[in-house]
C-alpha cells in the first residue's frame, strides 16, 4: 500500500507548480494559490502516509522524481515549455533513477 500512496503523492505534487503557473496568469491568482495550497497538502498527506512503510531517502526521491518528470510534460504539453533531446535524456534518467529505487526495495 506504501507505494500506491507514494506514486499518488508523486501525481499529486505536479498539482502545486502547476496551480503556482496558473496563478501567474493573473486572472485565476486566487484560484490557482488555492489549488497549490490544496496539491501540497494532499502530497505531503500521502508522502506522510507512504513513509510508514517505505524508507525516506527512497520516499523522498521517488517522490520528487514523479513530481519532477510529470512537471516537465505538462508544462511542454500545456504550457509551451521549451523542449529538447537533452531536455528529454534528462528526464528520462530521472525516470530511470526512479525504477531503480523501486526495484532496489
């Protein structure tokens, strides 16, 4: 059950930055603080409840690297980031980085 709850919490935390950029807007300033505050404290719920039955540095890294990865694509897909090979190849280690703590636990 830990790692169901880590790779939400890791879902979840793309949430926060993604609320920080909408609030950027200026329109939905409000809105999109609200829906940061709301992102965070469901991730770190779920981080919190991951912890219970996984090791932290491996929780914590897991946690970031969804977070990290699932931020990149969005913001290419949704909000013209810049992309490039380089920019992908770094991704992808940190994906891979990722697999690896699962399979070392």
């Amino acid at each position: 059950m830990g790692w169901i709850y880590l790779v939400l919490a890791g879902l979840t935390e793309i949430g926060w930055p993604v609320g920080l950029k909408i609030a950027q807007s200026g329109q939905h300033k409000i809105a999109g603080i609200a829906m940061a505050i709301g992102f965070m404290a469901i991730s770190g719920t779920l981080l919190f409840l991951a912890q219970r039955t996984i090791p932290l540095g491996t929780a914590y890294a897991v946690w970031t690297g969804i977070g990290a990865a699932g931020t990149f694509l969005v913001g290419i897909c949704f909000f013209g980031d810049a992309s490039s090979l380089l920019r992908y190849v770094g991704v992808m280690l940190i994906v891979g980085g990722v697999i690896v703590l699962k399979i070392a636990s």
